[in-house]
C-alpha cells in the first residue's frame, strides 16, 4: 500500500548562519502543515533536506561531502534528496549536472513551494532520475510574514525582521543568493513576540543583514526593538547585525536604555585598513568606525562589543593586516568571528580583484589574529572574577549533566555545577565568577537570599 505524507520522515541538516537554522525552522513549519513527519535520524529518513549557505568554500565543501555520502545510500534505498537555501540559488546548474542524486532544489524565497515539490518527487522517485522539482526565483516581497516557525528550544528564539541586502559588500554572495532588501510588517514581528512570550520564551534575537535599514512605513529599527522589548515576558533582546555605515543614535539610545535590550552589538569591522575597507564596499573608514565605537563606549562603557573579520580578501599586504590588528587591540572586542577571505562567484570582488594573497598567507594572518583576540578576550573574561552576573540558564553544560550551562546578557557562556538546586532552564541566576580557563566564564550558583545583597554588583 502507498505512504501517505505523514508516514515520509523528513531529516533537515542546516548549515551557515542563525538566517539559516530560522529558515530551518519555517521550513518544518511549513512541511508539518501539510503532515510530513520529521526524523532526527539521517539513517531511517525518507527524505534528507540539507538548508545550505554559500558564503565560503568551507561551507559549501562540507554540502557536497554530504552529497556524496547520500549518494552511497540512495544506492541502497528509496530516498528523495532536496537542496534549500543558498547554494540551490547560486548553484543551481552546477547541482543538476554535477549532483544527479538531487530531487529537488528550492532558493530561500520560494519555501511555500517545498511541499508540493516533495510531493510530486515522492510519487515519481522510482521512474525517473535527476532533479524532478525547481524553485529558485528570488522574489521583492516574500518575507514569509504569515508562517509561525517551529521552535526546539523553549527558551531563545530568533526573528527575521527583514529578508535580503542590497549593500553589495563587493566579497559577499548574500544579494546575489537572498535578493532584495525587504523589511517585515512590525505588527507581524510583535504578534510572533507576544506568541513566543506566551509559550514560555524569555529572549528573541531580531535577524536581518542590516537591521539599520529596517524600514515599514513610519518604523524604523530602533523602535521595532524597543516594541519586541516592551512584550512582557520577554526578558532579553538582542540582534545581528547592524552595518557600521549607518548606525542610528537611537539604536544606540535604545540599547543604553532599555533594560531588556542585551548591553551587546555586534559590529562587522571586517577589515581595519582603508583601502582594503574601500575595496570591500564597506563605506566607512577606520576612524569613522573607531569614533563610532568611542560613542558607544561613551554613552555605555559596559556594552560588550564583538566582530566579523576577514583576512587576506584581495591584494590585502601585510602592513594592511598589521592595520586591522592594531584595530583589534584599539576596540578589545569580547569576541571575533575571524574568517579567510574565499572568493565567491559572481561576487564584485570575483569579477573585478584578484585573489592574490595565497592560501598560506591567509591560513597564517588568521591564526595570528585568532590568537590575538584570544588573548584580549582571555583578559576580559578574567577580570569578571569575583563579579557575580545574571545568566539566563540555557540547559546543560556540553561536557556534563552536573552542570548548567547560560549566558551572561552581554553573551557570554557560564557554566557552573547544579548541587540540586531548583534552577532550570529558563530561569534566571545570579553566578559568581571563579574562574576562567579560556573564553567559558566558571562559577558558583548565589544562593536567592545572599543574591539580594549582590544585586547592586551584578553586571553582564
Ligand atoms: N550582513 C552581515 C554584515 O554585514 O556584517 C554579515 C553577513 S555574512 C553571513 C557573515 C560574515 O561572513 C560577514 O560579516 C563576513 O565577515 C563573512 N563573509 C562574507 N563573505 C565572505 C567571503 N567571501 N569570504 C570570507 N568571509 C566572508
Ligand atoms: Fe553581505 Fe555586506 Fe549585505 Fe552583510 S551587508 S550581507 S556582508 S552584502
């Protein structure tokens, strides 16, 4: 007898970015109303779905390792093999000729259409070989304001408030793969603040490649956080990434002021070296970047800042790199993202610089780089001993069911040992900082009565 929908078990693997693992969650949100089941098991799935980024070869490798294990068990069994997200955009020819396992192949705009797809390479996976479902047009308006994603955590959440970019960074694939720049209706955004907020959820991360230019009619983003931020409930907001070209002050006002919005930006520098930055399209340069870093450490000195770098993008010299380095140590950001330049096809960069820095110069310019802010972000964990924080519990510690595992509000991970405490996840615990083997903050639980004799010292 025929399956039915329901009895096809559908594994997702996601790769890239936190846009990714939320398209991830539209997707199962998508596929369960139309009765598909879901498996965390590749092994006893009927369909494998891999949600895939093209930012760097690192990352699109990785999808084509995966291609070639699925191949192997195609070989085996019935099994319908789908391609979502980024590289089935910019890839597309590339996947139908070189990738004949691939059923079908949808682009991050077109995910109303998956299950239909499915459906149809279901019922003709035996007669024919090759892809048997596109969808990839990229659309000016698709921001899939209507879909509630289908969440795993309980505790954390992100929102996309805008899909697309229209920035060109002249290195990056993103305009090329997610389109035009579209912001969501804010009333959506609430809504699905308020539903998150009812089901237990106490912090939303707001997703967009620029949230400065979220624009719906007379909203703009600095009043978008600071509604999300009102819904009682939720107790912490955060978002990635603001561009630094355009950072509103009052972003920044919302930020220093609210007490639910998390004393932590993320700021791309991406290279710290004017004429690499103009190269790269960045329109800013290092003393704009710095003057806009001196502001927000002025209006609040305890706002943790992190970063994205890339080392090695095109014609970059070494006294360049030197430049972005000196940047590293003048900020002393808590965190980098630290990234070798890849080039990427149909990019700006791809068809008018040349990738000359070789793959040695960069592996080595970005190891010297991690270690650097290894070293500063070391120094600045290691100063919070002795200080007692407030971390929202995320659950337990990777290493042991002993221990607890949060983060501070300024994003950094705590673990500390249960000793049969109430605590949960979801809750919120004060933790006094004992001590710091590398970047995870460990500590001690404060007891609730001890802790209200702390709470005018609790930071991060
Ligand atoms: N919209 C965000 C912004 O402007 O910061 C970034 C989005 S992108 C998904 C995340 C990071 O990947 C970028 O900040 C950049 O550092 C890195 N990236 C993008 N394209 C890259 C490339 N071609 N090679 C290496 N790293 C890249
Ligand atoms: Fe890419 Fe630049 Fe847009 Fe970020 S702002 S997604 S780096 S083009």
């Amino acid at each position: 007898m025929e399956k039915t929908v329901s009895q096809y078990k559908v594994h997702i693997e996601t790769f890239g970015c936190q846009m990714n693992e939320y398209d991830t969650e539209l997707v199962r949100s998508l596929l369960k109303a139309k009765g598909f089941a879901f498996t965390e098991d590749r092994e006893c799935a009927d369909v494998v779905l891999m949600n895939t980024c093209a930012i760097r070869e690192h990352a699109h490798n990785k999808v084509y390792g995966h291609l070639a294990d699925l191949k192997a068990l195609k070989r085996q069994r019935k099994l319908v093999v789908g391609v979502l997200g980024c590289m089935a955009q910019s890839l597309k020819k590339e996947l139908t000729e070189t990738a004949p396992i691939v059923d079908v192949l949808v682009g991050p705009d077109s995910y109303r259409r998956l299950p239909d797809l499915l459906e149809r390479a279901i019922a003709t996976q035996e007669k024919d070989n090759g892809v048997k479902g596109i969808a990839v047009d990229l659309s000016e308006y698709e921001t899939y304001q209507d879909i509630m994603p289908e969440r795993a955590t309980g505790i954390t959440a992100w929102i996309a408030v805008m899909r697309g970019c229209d920035n060109f960074c002249t290195f990056c694939v993103v305009p090329y793969t997610r389109g035009r720049e579209r912001s969501r209706d804010p009333q959506g955004i609430i809504r699905e603040a308020e539903h998150l907020a009812a089901q237990g959820y106490k912090q939303i991360t707001l997703l967009g490649q620029n949230v400065n230019s979220y624009r719906f009619e007379d909203w703009d983003f600095a009043r978008l956080i600071t509604a999300v931020a009102d819904v009682p409930g939720i107790e912490r907001v955060r978002f990635t990434s603001p561009h630094p070209k355009d950072f509103p002050p009052a972003l920044l006002d919302a930020v220093a002021g609210h007490p639910h919005i998390c004393k932590h930006i993320h700021l791309p520098l991406q290279a710290g070296n004017d004429r690499i930055l103009a190269l790269m399209g960045r329109t800013y340069s290092r003393k704009e970047y710095l003057d806009l870093v001196e502001d927000i450490r002025r209006r609040r000195a305890d706002i943790a800042l992190t970063t994205d770098i890339i080392c090695g993008f095109c014609t970059e010299t070494e006294e360049e790199f030197l430049d972005t380095c000196r940047t590293v140590q003048e900020v002393g950001y808590h965190a980098a993202f630290i990234f070798k330049y890849s080039e990427r096809k149909n990019t700006i960069a791809a068809r008018k610089c040349q990738d000359d820095v070789s793959e040695r110069i960069k592996s080595d310019r970005v190891t010297r780089l991690v270690d650097l802010q290894k070293a500063i972000s070391l120094q600045k964990n290691r100063n919070m001993i002795g200080q007692t924080v407030q971390v929202l519990v995320e659950g337990d510690s990777k290493r042991s069911s002993d221990q607890w595992m949060g983060r501070t509000d300024t994003n950094i991970t705590v673990v500390w040992a249960k000793r049969g405490s109430s605590t949960g996840p979801g809750d919120f615990r004060p933790i006094k900082i004992s001590h710091v083997p590398a970047t995870t903050l460990f500590g001690d639980e404060i007891p609730a009565q001890v802790a209200s004799g702390h709470l005018r010292q609790l930071v991060g």
